[in-house]
C-alpha cells in the first residue's frame, strides 16, 4: 500500500471496497491515462465514421472504415510478445504517443481543408495496425500491478473507462463536429492522446519483474504463448467465444449504428450520439456492478449466460423501427455485454501464468480479427435482404455456437469446481 500523497485515496478506498485498486499507485495513474485513450477513440470512431458515410454515402465505404480499425488484429499477439520483454508501460506509451501523431496529422489536414475520405482511411489503416492492441495491453499492466484477489473489481473498474467514453465521447464528439467543425473537434482529441502518454508513463514499471534480462527469439516467444493458450482448455474456449462475439455482436453494437441512425431511423449525427451512449450507459452500469459485486460471481459461468443475453438484446433492436424503441433497448444489450466480457478478461489475468500474461492478452485480442470479415460480410448482407434479416442471421449464429462452446467445454466453464468458476 502506498503512503505520502496517497494517504487520502488509501483512506477513502479503505471505506469503500469497490475503489481498493485504487489504493495500488499505478492503477491511480493507468486509470485516468486508459480513460483520456479510451474517450479519444469514442471521438474519433465517431466522428470520422459520420464523415465516411456523409462524404461517400456509402454503407460498404462505412464497413471499410469500421474494418480498417480491426486490420492490426493479427500483430496483436507480437504486441504482447513486445510487452512482456520491455514491460507494458513502455509499449502502452509509444503506442499511445502514435496515435496522438496521427491525430495530429487529421488535425492539420482538417484545419488546411484538404481532408478527404481516402486520406482518412490511409491514416485510419495506420491507427488500426496499432490501436486493437491497447485493451490488451492495459489489461496485462492491470494484471501486472494488482494482487489476483482484486482483478474482477480492478477489471469493472477498468471497464468504466471504456464505458464512460463511449457516453461523454459519442456525445462530445457529435456535438463538437456539429458546433466547431472538424479541425477544432480533433485538436480535442489529440489533447487527450497526449495526456494519456503523460499519465500512462507514471503508471506501471519500466519493466515486468519476473522476466530476465536476455529473452530468446521473439518468434519462439510466441510460439511459446500460442501453444500455452492451445493447450490450457479453458483459455482456448475463452479465445473461441471472443471470436465470435467480435464476428457476430461486436458490428451489430458498434460498426453498424451510423447505418442504422442514418438509414434506418432517418436521422442525424447527434441520434447517433445518443444510441452510443445509450448503449455505454448500460455497460456502465454493468461495469460498476462488477466492481462492487463482481468476486461473488463464478466469471466462467457469467461469461457465458450474458454472452446469449447480448445476443437476444441485438436481435431485439434489430427489428426496432425508432430510436425511442431502440436505444433503450441498446442499454440492455450494453448492461449484458459489460457483466460478459469484464468476467472474462479478469479470468483470463487470474488464470493465465504471469509469464505469459502479455501474450494471452495479445492473442485475446487476436480475437477482434472477427470484426473484419463481421463487418465487411454485412455491408453485401444488408444491400441484398436488409438490417433486420442481417442483424437476425448474425444473432442465430452467435447464439447456437455460444451453445456449442458451452458444451463442448463444460467442464472447464459450467462446473462450480471448475478453476475457471473460482470466486
């Protein structure tokens, strides 16, 4: 436990069991750094997918924009092969030092008025080859800090800052563009990205403890991290069920809502905002759930029961007609998601070596390469049988494989003894 400045935080987070992971030093910084990140990224998802779609009018030029974002999936694992030689906190800082260049580079372009679509998703390519990495990786320096006893609470914590973005990013962001234009919208999001690099370099260690000096061939570290995942049941199943959710649910809640505020409820930017942040705003209350209850729960068994709850929630607002019928419904869906995944990403901290740790969160995020071929099936999918038949098609799907895996794995993820049900 820290003393000196922290004194008052630690006496506060005594009084209050949800805010322990506070009382660690390094979670005071990490959780305010992931947060300027995470509302950065809410902003920017926002306001260039608007862009994309007014500009192009195009809904496949929207899914291309959504898949670019996801194109660095597959380097995820290095990342956290790279995480694990030079520790977390060094890789989350140069990673998120890139992003504020980036942003400033569409900054630049949008103040000049030289922006336009294929300029934003040369840069967006750039962005995607590095930013799917980032939940990973401030999962692992989560895991790196924290005792494993507070992981499911320091995890909804966590979470908060990806929730929390969602509602003040999507709204901000909206009503910013819509007020100042473009180039003032983004000098707010490069001021983010560059408090985030200030905050996350006070975070952490320099370098992960239990790691020596001299490292073998990164490749064979990765091998190494692949075969550990493979061959560990319940880590395996964990990485399927991710896969799944980013193919099937993650385009129906995420890369597909500026279609279905532009096309299908006939409306503008800020009915966007307000769907997102409806759908932040449950996954916030899910997320600060788990913080205050989350160590009573069995992860493995949650993961599973609201993994099928998001699922009848999107196959719900995929038939609604008007935002007033589906943005609540997107709430639900957003409490289901929360009480899913926050159980899962814990499990996979608290039960995964800690020598491997980066590495199972870099394949973990492996898992968001679902979204690229989600997204780009569904553009096709909707110009020839529309939203609604699309949206009910990818919920079917996800909801008799999320079965499958359950069963298939039973005794990894539905006993109560089972490791990954411990409390």
């Amino acid at each position: 436990m820290d003393s000196g400045r922290g004194r008052g935080v630690v006496s506060a987070t005594s009084r209050v069991p949800a805010l322990a992971p506070f009382r660690v030093r390094s979670f005071r910084f990490q959780w305010p750094a992931d947060l300027a990140t995470s509302w950065a990224f809410e902003m920017e998802t926002l306001i260039l997918g608007w862009y994309v779609l007014v500009e192009t009018r195009s809904v496949l030029m929207l899914t291309v924009f959504a898949s670019l974002l996801y194109i660095g999936t597959l380097l995820a694992p290095m990342f956290g092969v790279m995480g694990d030689r030079i520790g977390h906190r060094n890789l989350l800082c140069g990673m998120r030092a890139l992003y504020a260049a980036l942003a400033t580079i569409l900054m630049t372009l949008a103040f000049t008025g030289v922006l336009t679509p294929v300029l934003v998703l040369v840069v967006t390519a750039v962005m995607g080859l590095v930013r799917p990495s980032d939940i990973g990786m401030r999962a692992a320096l989560v895991g790196e800090t924290l005792p494993p006893d507070r992981l499911v609470g320091a995890m909804g914590i966590q979470r908060t800052t990806q929730d929390s973005a969602r509602i003040a990013g999507a709204l901000t962001g909206a009503g910013l563009v819509a007020s100042l234009g473009m180039g003032p919208a983004y000098a707010v999001v490069t001021g983010f990205y560059a408090v985030s690099v200030l905050l996350t370099w006070k975070a952490g260690g320099a370098r992960p403890a239990h790691l020596p000096a001299a490292r073998a061939s990164p490749w064979r570290d990765l091998r190494e991290g692949l075969a550990y995942v493979r061959t560990t049941p319940h880590l395996f199943a964990m990485m399927c069920l991710g896969f799944l959710l980013n193919l099937t649910a993650f385009p129906l809640f995420t890369g597909l809502l500026p279609y279905v505020a532009k096309e299908v409820y006939g409306a503008d930017q800020t009915t966007l905002g307000y769907m997102v942040a409806g759908s932040a705003s449950g996954a916030l209350l899910g997320s600060i759930a788990l913080s205050r209850y989350g160590g009573a729960m069995r992860p493995a068994r949650m993961m599973i029961v609201f993994a099928a709850g998001w699922y009848a929630m999107l196959l719900v607002f995929g038939h609604m007609q008007h935002p007033a019928a589906g943005i609540p419904v997107l709430v639900l869906a957003g409490v289901a998601q929360s009480l899913g995944l926050v159980p899962g990403a814990a499990l996979l901290l608290r039960t995964s070596d800690a020598r491997y740790r980066g590495r199972v969160m870099g394949i973990r995020m492996l898992a968001l390469y679902g979204n690229l071929p989600g997204l780009l099936a569904s553009g096709p999918l909707i110009g020839s049988i529309g939203y609604p038949a699309t949206a009910t098609l990818y919920c079917a799907i996800g909801l008799t494989f999320t079965l499958l895996i359950a069963v298939r794995w039973r005794a990894q993820l539905w006993r109560k003894d089972a490791p990954a049900n411990t409390r």
